[in-house]
C-alpha cells in the first residue's frame, strides 16, 4: 500500500555560481518580511533583538570573535543536495564540514578540544554561511547544530542568523540540522530557546533519526520541521521486511505531526525505488550527488519509470 507524506512547498531555484555583491546593503529591503500571504511575518532583526538572558550583546553582525584556542584550525565546506525527485529542483543543500584541502570532518574535529567544540560549532557555520553565500546558493541551507549550545544562552542561534543577514540569506530558508546523536539534557529549554526563532521562519531538522536512542523523545517534547532518516535504515531497505515496518511507522508519525521526512543516505535504485512508492519525494545521497568541495554539485536524477 503506497503511503502519502506531507509534500514540500515548490522550492525556490539555486544558482551555480554568482556573487552577491548586487544584492542590497539593508536586510530590510530584501529580507525584511519572510515569504507570507499577508506580509505580517516577523524581520530578522526583531528576531536578534534580545533573548531570554536580556538584551542582545554588542558582536561582529556577521562572524564570532574568534577563540585564541582555535586560531590554528583551518576548515571549509563541501555541499551536497537534498533533491525533491517529484519536482525535480534542489530543495536545499547541507554544508558538510571539511579541512582546507577537502580532508573529512574528521581531520577537522582531531584539531579542536572537548572544550572548545560549542565554540567551533558556533563559529564554523558563520562560514558555511559565507561560502554559500560566494557560491550563489539560493535556496535552503542546511546547517549542522550542536542543541547543548543553547542551553545557556541563545547566542549560538543569534549569530548564526547575524551572519545570514550579513550575507543576505533570508531567515526562513535556514535549517538547523540537530543529531539525533547529541543528547539533549534540556528538552524544555532547548525547545523554548528554539521556538523564539522558528516564529520567524527559522526551520529544524533532526538528523540521523533512528540512530540514537532520543529520538522519539525529541518528536513527544519538540516537534522538528524535517526529520532525516538514518542512512541504517535506508540501506538495503528493498530487502529488509523489519526495516520497512519502522519506516513505515516514522513516516506515518511524520505524517499525524506535520513533519517532513528526508531520505539520507541513499545510494541504490532499488532503495530510492522502495521510498518513491511510499510517497517519499525528499532525497539525498550519492544516488543523487556527492558533496562537492566549495562548489555546487551536479545532480543525476533518478528516471521516471
């Protein structure tokens, strides 16, 4: 029986290139409203204007003071898409964390302490940001978040959205990715820290769902915009009856709640195929494209049979 999940609004179209250095100096002027039918949505800049600890801090609009202990790690990003197969477009792409000379996240996490990882985690996407933003990319971003660094304070949010406004990239065509991985000590908190932004138009997604052991715990406290599928249970899925029965189960919770389901990980036809006829449209993997180093990717899509 084929099941049907929540479609995707049309996404907007991406460039393969291109600058940004037509676009207009205020935020206001391009940005100022998100996408709405009544243009009453709120701007980014009454979403930076104070969080819960008070009044929003004096910082650089567009990148974090940069920790000593950190001045020595050296990183860029690769992208890799995530395609709507029904309308055939990009529907946004994740910047995938990499060493200078394109090595793994890896090389990149070996450099940086225990300590210093909040901080890191911070500052990096304010790059991932501005590299997006060289490389023309116009539709969704997809970012990676730690959730523990808004547990104290929401500045790891706030200046994420700085750099976005820096660099012209609307409010509501960002997505914070939360692993599944990552425990959350404080689903209240992290939930209402969170919420204050997504009023705006900021989305999350909770990534490699099923991988980890709070993942229906985060769906009962916080419902996410997008959930990603684990790639371990993508793999093989044609073949797996059990795998299949807790797919089926996810995607049908996704369903009653308004959640978008993302296939990750995807690299065979067979598996693409059996996810196409549950009613499944959002993709990524190496079926599709493999991340591209500080460059846009292009994207083989999979026939229609």
């Amino acid at each position: 029986m084929t099941r049907s999940v929540r479609m995707i609004s049309s996404p907007r179209g991406y460039a393969s290139g291109g600058s940004t250095a037509d676009a207009p100096k205020s935020f206001s002027q391009r940005f100022g409203l998100a996408a709405g039918a009544n243009g009453s949505a709120k701007s980014i800049s009454n979403c930076l204007q104070r969080d819960s600890m008070g009044p929003i801090a004096v910082i650089d609009p567009h990148l974090p003071a940069r920790s000593p202990t950190l001045s020595h790690v050296e990183y860029s990003y690769a992208f890799q898409p995530i395609v709507n197969t029904v309308a055939r477009t990009v529907f946004s792409y994740e910047a995938l964390l990499r060493g200078i000379n394109n090595e793994p996240a890896g090389h990149v996490f070996a450099q940086i302490s225990n300590q210093d990882m909040h901080q890191f985690d911070e500052e990096s996407r304010s790059t991932a940001i501005a590299v997006a933003a060289r490389l023309g990319i116009v539709c969704n971003l997809n970012l990676n978040f730690l959730p523990r660094s808004v547990i104290g304070s929401d500045r790891a949010v706030r200046t994420t959205l700085a750099a976005a406004e820096h660099h012209g990239i609307a409010i509501d065509r960002i997505i914070l990715e939360v692993t599944e991985g990552e425990v959350i000590d404080d689903h209240i908190r992290f939930a209402n820290v969170i919420n204050q932004f997504r009023g705006c138009g900021l989305k999350v997604a909770i990534d490699d769902f099923g991988a980890g052991f709070c993942g229906l715990n985060l769906l009962a406290d916080f419902q996410p915009d997008m959930v990603k599928l684990d790639m371990n249970l993508v793999r093989g899925i044609n073949t797996r009856g059990p795998r299949q029965a807790i797919v089926r189960a996810v995607a049908q919770a996704c369903l009653d709640l308004g959640i978008d389901l993302i296939v990750e990980g995807v690299e065979a036809l067979d598996e693409y195929r059996w996810f196409r006829d549950e009613g499944m449209c959002l993709f990524q993997g190496y079926l599709l494209a493999k991340p591209a180093f500080e460059t846009i990717p292009r994207v083989e899509y999979p026939p229609i049979l």
